[in-house]
C-alpha cells in the first residue's frame, strides 16, 4: 500500500480497528449521517482506494474485490472480511447491518457505560 507516499503494510498505515474500503469513491461521504455516526462509535478507518486515495501496489485488494464482483467492503479488526457491497448504496447497507450487529453484541451499551467516545479516521 501506498499512502501519502509511505509505502507499507495496511495494518502499519492504518492501524487497528474497522476498515471500510471503496474502489474511486470516498466511502466517508457515501455512507449516511446515521452510518457514519455508528461506525465512528466503533473506531473505523476509511480507505479509498485509486483516484486520489491509497494504491494497492500489489493488487491483493484489488483483485480479491474484483473476484467478488464488490465496490466496496468492510474489515473486521482481526482482518476477516464482514462484507461487501457492489455500490455506494449497498455499503450504507452493510454498515447499517454491522452496526446493528455491534449494538447486539453490547457496544452501544459499552461505549455509553465507560464513557468511551471513539473517534474515526480517515486516511
């Protein structure tokens, strides 16, 4: 991966945590305010790949979307992959399902109760 000219690996570049990926378009503003709201409770980084965003130098990405047929997709923090999506609008669906995923399992109950305020970021 390349970002801002430093070349490495993902993890090193972005970090820990929730990944969300989009192929040529910022996956931040395709989202909606309410996905945004809930990925940032969970720490999420967003990574747009080509165009003006981050080159994928060896393809992996590149070609494990393109085998799945995907635009977009989202990473878990052990690096498995939680879903994909084929447009914009299919990834405010699979946030709004992970996010309602992350509820269930008690982060909305964790963040509010330890008064933890996660921030995401973007790359």
């Amino acid at each position: 991966m390349v970002v801002d000219e430093a070349r490495g690996r993902l993890d090193e570049l972005v970090g820990g945590g929730f990944i969300v990926f989009a192929r040529e378009f910022d996956p931040r503003r395709a989202l909606s305010p309410q996905a945004q709201t809930g990925l940032a409770r969970a720490g999420a980084s967003y990574v747009q790949l080509g165009g003006d965003g981050v080159r994928d130098v060896d393809g992996r990405l590149d070609a494990f979307l393109d085998a799945h047929g995907w635009a977009a997709m989202i990473v878990r923090p052990d690096f498995y992959v939680y879903g994909g999506a084929v447009d914009a609008a299919g990834l405010t669906r699979l946030a709004d399902d992970l996010i309602a995923d992350l509820e269930a399992a008690g982060l909305h109950d964790a963040a509010r109760n330890e008064g933890v305020a996660h921030e995401a970021r973007a790359i």
